[in-house]
C-alpha cells in the first residue's frame, strides 16, 4: 500500500474533519486522497484566513494564564480558556482507523464541561446566513473528539465569525463585526460519518461526481489523447 499523510507510523489511515468533508463532496476524491495519496490540485487559495488565526490564538493565549476572556469576546462566551491549552485530539478507532481533530480554542465551564472553539473570517455578513453542514459537522466532530478523549463536555460549541466592517474612519483601525454562533454537536452523527468513510475505503475506488469539472476534463483529455495514439 502506498503510504502517504493520512497514514501514521502506527499504521492506521487516520481520518479528520475536513478530509471526510471530502467525502460529502466526491466518494472518489475522499478515495483517491486516503487510499492513493492523490489530491484534487488546489488552484489559486486565500492564506488570509491562515493569517486571521494565527492573530486571533496569539490574542487568546495573552489572556489564558490571566484566567480571564480576551476584552473582543468578554460577555459574550460562558466558562474560562483551557488552560494548558490542548489543540490536538486523537481518537483511535480500530486497528485500521482513527479520527483526529484540532481545536482553534476551547473553553471549560464552572463545571469543568469543554466547550470548543472555531475562528471563521467571513467575507460576507455571518448574522444574515445560515450555517453551513460543514460547521455544523465540525462542531460534532469536535464534541465527539473531546469527549472520547475523556472530557467532560456540554454537548455544544461556539462559532466566533470575524467580519470586516465599513468606516469612515479605517484610519483609526479596522472595524470587525464578531458574530458568535453556538451549534449544538452531535457525537453520534459524526460516528455515522466515519462509519461511512470507512466503508468507501474498504471498496474499490467509487465513480466520480457527475458534474465536477475536473474529472470531465481529464475524461475528455483522456479521450482525446487515445483518440491521436489510434489515429
Ligand atoms: S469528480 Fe473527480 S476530480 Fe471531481 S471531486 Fe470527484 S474524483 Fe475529484
């Protein structure tokens, strides 16, 4: 088998929040990437949410030894920072699989129940949309990580948009709306996903999407090509 980032020393294929998104979208794409190593070319990507982050744990982490919320979000999150902070989760499943997850931040009540924490820059305004499947999901599969690694959880998980805002005066600084979203996590659906995922990996490479651009594009360069090499 080839052995690719997926797979750990240990030998397991270890699944995560956003490889099994993959799988929502495209059963091939989800194979392709776990059982080969193959991955859809990115194009061109924004690093500026990568940047957003990176700002936003340093700014946490100020307050974290304080015991108190950063100013940004006081009164508007229950519970205090986790302090030490734990970012990475591991959840070995079975012999073959296992499920990782990492936490932007997590904050524990006075009952000392976890409550994850996901940054999300938004470019357009988070209060009028709904959320999307893939948050919502994440918030499971954090619910569910956190308390299969023995942690006492409430159950929910908060979603802290950062949203650029108009001003007359940007001069001064730049305006962010925060929104704060609190999703209810249901560890049970994410442990129908990896069941799930599990199951495509355990079977022969699944037909591709119908109407993604990318595998009809090399169906018809495919096509082309052995069309010439018989001419
Ligand atoms: S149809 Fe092809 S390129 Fe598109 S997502 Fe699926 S495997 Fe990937």
């Amino acid at each position: 088998m080839v052995v690719h980032k997926h797979m750990s020393k240990d030998g397991r294929i270890w699944l995560s929040h956003t490889g099994v998104e993959v799988l929502e979208r495209c059963p091939r794409c989800f194979w392709l990437q776990y059982r080969r190593g193959i991955y859809q070319p990115e194009g061109i990507v924004s690093r500026l949410p990568n940047r957003f982050d990176t700002v936003l744990k340093n700014y946490f982490n100020i307050f974290r030894p304080l015991g108190e919320l950063p100013p940004l979000v006081v009164g508007k999150l229950g519970g205090k920072l986790q302090n030490p902070f734990q970012e990475k989760y591991f959840v070995r499943i079975d012999e073959k699989y296992g499920f990782f997850g990492k936490l932007d931040e997590c904050l524990v009540d006075e009952k000392g129940e976890h409550i994850p924490v996901d940054f999300k820059t938004a470019s357009s305004d988070p209060r009028e949309k709904e959320v999307l499947g893939a948050y919502q999901s994440q918030i499971d599969d954090y619910v569910y990580i956190l308390a299969e690694n023995g942690k006492k959880v409430t159950g929910y998980g908060y979603l802290i948009y950062f949203f650029p805002d108009h001003s007359e005066e940007l001069h001064k600084g730049f305006p962010m709306i925060i929104h704060i979203q609190k999703l209810n996590g249901d560890p049970k659906k994410t442990n129908e996903r990896i069941k799930k995922a599990k199951s495509v990996l355990e079977k022969e490479i699944p037909n591709p999407a119908e109407d993604c651009p990318f595998c009809t594009w090399y169906d018809k360069v495919k096509e082309e090509l052995s069309v010439k090499k018989n001419a």
